[in-house]
C-alpha cells in the first residue's frame, strides 16, 4: 500500500499526516479562531522554552542516558542570572550596563557548564547510572536555587533581556528564532560531526564503542556539558518571557520533554533520533495544546491525550516493522 510505504519513511511523515489530520479536525471545530493570527503567535511565544529543553534531554537520550536534571538546572541558572542582572544593571551607566547583562548570561553559563561537567564525570567515569546521576543533580540544583533565594522569585529584569522572551521581529517571536537557531547547529552536530556520530555509536552500544578505540568518557563527558549549556538558553528564554526566575519553574516540562523526543521517534535505549522529528513532535504537542485551550478542555485532559498519543504512535510503528522496513 502506498500509505504503509509513505508511513514507513520514518518518524517526520507519519507525525506529518497526524498533523495534517490534527489540523483539518480542529479546523472544523475552532473555526478560524484557531488560525488566527493572534492563535499561531500564542503558539510560537509557547514552543520555544519546552523546545530547547526538549533538545537537551534529546542528546542525552541519543547516548543511552538521561538528564533528569535539566530543568532544576535551568531554573538554578536563571536565578544566577536574576541576581547579576537585579543587583548589578540597575545602577550601571554606559558600557557597563550592557556589560553586566552579558557578565549575567556568562555566569548562568558558568554554573551550567559545572552541573555539566558533575553529570559527566559522575557519569562517564565513576560509572554511577544517569538517573541516578542526574537525580542527584537535580535535588541539588533545587536545593540551592531554593535554600539560596528561600523560595522567592527575582524580577525586574532589563528590557533586552525581556525582548528575547517577548519580542517579535516581523511578527516572528525572538524566542522562536533562538529556538530554530538552535536545531540547525544541532542537526549538523549530530548527524554530520565525528562527536555525533559517536554519540550515536555509544547510543547503540557503548561497550563496542570503546573497543573501537573510541574514548566513550570524553564523549559521555561531552554529551551532558551540552545537555546543560542548552538547559542554561532555555532558562534564558524562560526568564525573559516571565520577567521572573524562581526555583519551580517549567517543572511540568520535565517528562513532557522525554515524551517529545520519543514521540519524535528518538530510541528511548539511544541510538537512534532526529532533530527534525523532535521539531514535529513539538508542533503537535503545541498543537493539542493550544487546540484544548481555546476548546476550554482541563490541562490535565491534554496531559492525558498526549500520553495517549505517544503508545498510539509507537505502536503503529512496531506495527508497520512488523510489515516491512524499518521504522527508522
């Protein structure tokens, strides 16, 4: 059947015609407040965060691992960053107060690159298991990101900071252009640099990899260093949408972004997954989202047919293995 053929194409078509199908749907039942223009840019001033978090677990997924601490340590960085930017900007005149916006974004960076670097080496080379790891990465970060601020949250931050989570450039939200800006480089990391394709090679099995001669702790190292420094733009997306930093934000994002890289077709094993899957996967998350919203549906429902979505799709994909060719 040429139906079965096109589904068999991989994850990017048959999330195609689920979205095609989504569309026509909700287009008879919204109307033209769903495709209005007000609907769409809600929709791509929402994607952005969720997305780049999404991206974030994806790499760790793809070697084998997880990061369960990305959101905690987004949430640590956008505090850091609150804190330079409240205490610091206010009272700063000519270079300078454009110099202590980007001293903030480098010290969020910083903390980033140590929650990466303690993920890594526990990781890679003690051995500990990546939820574990990555579990007492996460207590730690809220820990501290609540121990330190007691709870509160930090506001008030400067209006270049604020226009990256809530400006548009001809009509398109800035938040998005990071987001897209952020998936080409990936996409070429991962599928056309030496550090993805092994990144890929651990993913399908790790102990074969090192008897290649390749050093899988460097790799692993490396994996959850990026992992961390894309959890550092998404708090920076957060922060600037919100105006705000606290310790619980995005919290909910947390198992939604593994359920966007899976539905995205990423092999929760690791091993295998695109970008451009993950890319789709969001769309249609955002999609039910949104659609459930203006339907006055419970968020919880939505939570509840995104959950339902996720074993419909993977078992049609085992399904169509079942048939011939490969689903990936």
């Amino acid at each position: 059947m040429a139906l079965a053929r096109f589904l068999r194409g991989g994850t990017v078509p048959m999330l195609s015609l689920v979205l095609v199908a989504l569309l026509a749907v909700f287009g008879l039942l919204l109307g033209q407040r769903f495709f209005s223009v007000g609907s769409l840019q809600s929709m791509a001033f929402q994607l952005p965060e969720l997305g780049i978090l999404s991206l974030a677990m994806m790499v760790t997924l793809l070697s084998g691992g997880l990061n369960l601490s990305i959101i905690a340590t987004a949430n640590l960085c956008a505090l850091t960053m609150g804190w330079v930017l409240t205490t610091q900007v206010p009272g700063a005149e000519g270079f300078m107060w454009g110099g202590w916006q980007v001293i903030a974004i480098l010290a969020g960076m910083g903390v980033a690159l140590v929650v990466g670097l303690i993920n890594g080496y526990v990781i890679a080379y003690l051995g500990v298991s990546p939820i574990l790891a990555t579990l007492g990465t996460m207590t730690l970060c809220k820990g501290l990101s609540i121990g330190l601020t007691r709870g509160n949250v930090i506001s008030g931050f400067s209006e270049p900071i604020v226009f990256l989570g809530n400006g548009t450039l001809a009509g398109v939200p800035v938040a998005l252009m990071i987001f897209l800006a952020l998936c080409v480089p990936m996409a070429v990391l991962l599928n056309k640099s030496p550090f993805g394709h092994k990144v890929y090679m651990i993913g399908s099995s790790e102990k074969a990899t090192r008897y290649s001669g390749v050093d899988t702790r460097r790799v692993l190292l490396g994996v959850y260093v990026l992992s961390s420094l894309l959890a550092v733009v998404a708090a920076l997306v957060m922060m600037a949408r919100f105006n705000s930093a606290n310790a619980s934000y995005g919290e909910s994002y947390l198992l939604v972004t593994i359920l966007a890289a899976v539905l995205g077709g990423v092999d929760p094993f690791g091993g295998f997954g695109k970008v451009g899957g993950l890319v789709m996967a969001l769309i249609l998350l955002q999609l039910i989202s949104s659609a459930f919203n203006l339907l006055g549906f419970s968020p919880f429902l939505t939570l509840a047919i995104w959950g339902a979505l996720i074993i419909a799709v993977t078992a049609v994909g085992v399904r169509l293995e079942g048939f011939g060719g490969p689903r990936r």
